[in-house]
C-alpha cells in the first residue's frame, strides 16, 4: 500500500472542478479485476498521460454505497439472466466530499451505461438508507422518471464499502477508476465478505476511443472482465440465491488471487534463502 501512496504522489493532480468535463454520464465501461500487487506496475506506466484526482490533499479516496432491489433481486436476476437491457438503483455516498447522491445506472442493448443522479443531502448511510428512507417526493418523483421501478417497491439490499484512485487521461477523454479494499454487508442476510487483495479497475470512455490504459493492461497481459460488484457482492453473501452465472467469475478471481499469493511466497522463499 506505501508503494502505491508514494507512485500517486508522483501524478500530476486534478480536481473535481477541473473534471467537470470528464462526466462521462453516458459512455462504454471495460473493467478489470486484478490482485493488488499488480498494481504499482500499471500507475507507473500511467504516470505520464494521466492526472490523478484529488480532494483535500487526499488521492485515495473513501466510498460507501448502498444497492437497492425489489424484493425478488428483480435488478440482481436480470443481470444474472444476461437481459441485455439492465438497472441499478443505489446511494452512493462520497465520502471525503461529502457529497451523497441517488444514482440510478441504466445498460442499454449496445453496451453503453448512462447514468442519472441527484444529490441527496439529507440522507445518510445508516438510520435513513437503511431503513429505506423517508418518503421524500423528490427521490419518489426521480426515481419514477428515469427507472422502470418505483421507489415504493424497492429496499435496501446490499452495502459496499471501497477506496477509489481516480485517474483522468491528459486528453480529458476517459476516467478510469481503481477500487480497492472491497467488502460487502449484505442486509438481507447480515452476512460480510471480503477481497482485501482484489482490484476492480473501470475504464469509462465515451466511445471507442484511443486509450492509453487499454494499451497499458495489454502490455501488463491483462484482460477484460465483466464485473459487478453488486452482483459479485450480491452472490457472495446470499447463500441460497441464483448465482451460476457469477461462480465461474467468483473461481476465476479467487484462483487468481491464490496463484499471486503463492507466486509471492515462492519469491519471498527465494528472497530468504539468498539472505541465508
């Protein structure tokens, strides 16, 4: 973790007032999920086309979100369905901003994610969100308006706490952001989960457009993974839900995860016996 704090002081920085333009709110997402080692690899090749933001000093910064479904995982089942056209509701707190917004994510059948939100800054991530809310006729109104669900028939499902880099190419054409220290609490089932050594990495472009992390990852063999967190996070504390879909997924991050734990300890091992 120092070796990553030290590698995103030596980006340039930007600020949210100068990402005004890099909004993004409808654009094409390509993810990864890599282990937290390779990391340090990927910021210092990024160093010199991308800008880093930052908020009081601070360039790691702090997520705590809320997800919310119907009572069946309506939005939960058509992802796992692979139903091309697809929602997310959630609450999404900005932690060292403190800025709280309703964001309401929507997938059409080409691919591309538009985003809608508003600010919300009488709710918070505890009496509030999690016992649904007061009935405030601007959330009712907005979600009525941008999703297919009403704010009636949804609830709180599952919580998702992270730690955000957020880089900006110095073209200002794509963000792409770096989610670390993920852990779930899902509120059906009470149950916590965790990948402290898992990396979700977003690029938000808006279009195909040339990418210089695109050819960074290739150069790192790094591929493409589609991943939710809601989903992931979803499947991971809800024993008894559909997840077949999500299990290859789940098996490939964790066998990932364990071929860098062991490739680390064999180093380590060849690391000590040089020192004997």
């Amino acid at each position: 973790m120092t070796d990553i704090l030290s590698l995103l002081q030596q980006f340039d920085p930007i600020s949210l007032q100068q990402m005004e333009s890099v909004k993004l709110m409808n654009r094409i997402d390509t993810k990864y999920a890599i282990p937290v080692t390779m990391l340090p690899a990927i910021l210092h090749k990024a160093q010199e086309e991308y800008y880093v933001q930052e908020i009081d000093g601070k360039r790691l910064a702090s997520y705590d979100t809320v997800y919310y479904d119907t009572d069946t995982l309506d939005m939960y089942i058509r992802h796992h369905d692979r139903q091309l056209v697809r929602q997310k509701i959630r609450v999404r707190q900005y932690v060292d901003s403190n800025l709280t917004f309703l964001e309401i994510k929507r997938k059409n059948n080409k691919g591309r994610t538009k985003k809608k939100r508003i600010i919300v800054p009488d709710f918070e991530l505890t009496a509030d969100v999690m016992g649904h809310g007061k009935e405030d006729i601007t959330v009712s109104n907005f979600i009525a308006e941008k999703s297919r669900y009403t704010w009636e028939e949804i609830t709180p499902k599952l919580r998702t706490q992270f730690q955000r880099v957020t880089l900006v190419n110095k073209a200002k054409t794509e963000r792409l952001t770096i989610d670390m220290h993920l852990t779930w609490n899902n509120l059906l089932t009470d149950i916590n989960f965790t990948y402290p050594a898992l990396v979700i990495i977003e690029l938000k472009r808006d279009g195909n457009m040339p990418s210089p992390m695109l050819r960074i990852m290739l150069s790192e063999n790094i591929h493409p993974l589609k991943i939710s967190k809601y989903c992931i996070g979803t499947a991971l504390t809800s024993p008894h839900i559909k997840k077949n879909r999500f299990k290859p997924k789940i098996r490939k991050i964790e066998k990932m995860l364990q071929a860098n734990i062991c490739t680390n300890q064999h180093t380590d091992n060849k690391q000590n016996n040089y020192i004997q």
